[in-house]
C-alpha cells in the first residue's frame, strides 16, 4: 500500500516528476501512473492503488482543471476527498474544482488532509 497516490495530467509527468522524487526522498512511498506495466489493466490498479492510497495528492494545472482534458484527477482527486485524505497541491495559478473547498477553511490543508502520514512511518 501506498502512502501517498499522485493524481495528475499525464502532460505535466516532468513537472510532476520533482513532487514524487521529493516525496520519495522524505520516506514516503510514493505511486503514480508511470510503473504500470503493458500487461496490467491500467484502470483497474489505478483503481486498487487509488483505494488503498494513505493519501491523494491531486495536482492541479492548466490542464487538470480543464474539464475534459483533467476529468480524471477530477475523479481520483473526488476519491481522495470522500476519504478525508486529498491533499492538493498547485503548478499552475488555477483555481482547484469547487468541490476541492471545504466551506469553513477554504482549500482543505495538506497537514489536515494527510495527517495520518506521519503516524504511519
């Protein structure tokens, strides 16, 4: 199981590529998309890794907030947020979906949205 899940755009994979190494380099296991394997159904254990996932990291750019080119970061990041676990983070000056706002504190906080990390190492 994975601590934390990476949701992006596939076209921002070398800007994404720095977040996952830091990640990694701090301690955490870090999945996204780049290991699945030609015989692995890819949605499926995008599915599994998504469930099983400490924390979802949703990144948000140009083109993930684009409602047909990032309706997929939509979908996993709507998954982080119904488990309590999104955590978003921002290359591009976008505005997150709507639904990534919580009402009372407004982008949810990574601490908040992660903080089960932590205690898990």
């Amino acid at each position: 199981m994975a601590d934390v899940f990476i949701s992006y755009k596939k076209s921002d994979a070398d800007r994404v590529r720095p977040l996952v190494e830091h990640l990694r380099a701090a301690g955490l296991d870090v999945w996204w998309d780049e290991g699945i394997q030609p015989s692995t159904s890819w949605r499926a254990e995008i599915a599994k890794q998504l469930a099983e996932a400490k924390c979802v990291v949703a990144v948000w750019t140009n083109d993930s907030v684009d409602h047909e080119q990032g309706s997929w970061v939509m979908e996993e990041a709507t998954h982080g947020q119904a488990r309590k676990i999104l955590a978003p983070v921002r290359l591009d000056m976008v505005a997150p979906p709507l639904f990534i706002f919580d009402g009372k504190h407004g982008l949810q906080p990574r601490q908040r949205a992660c903080r089960g990390l932590q205690r898990a190492q």
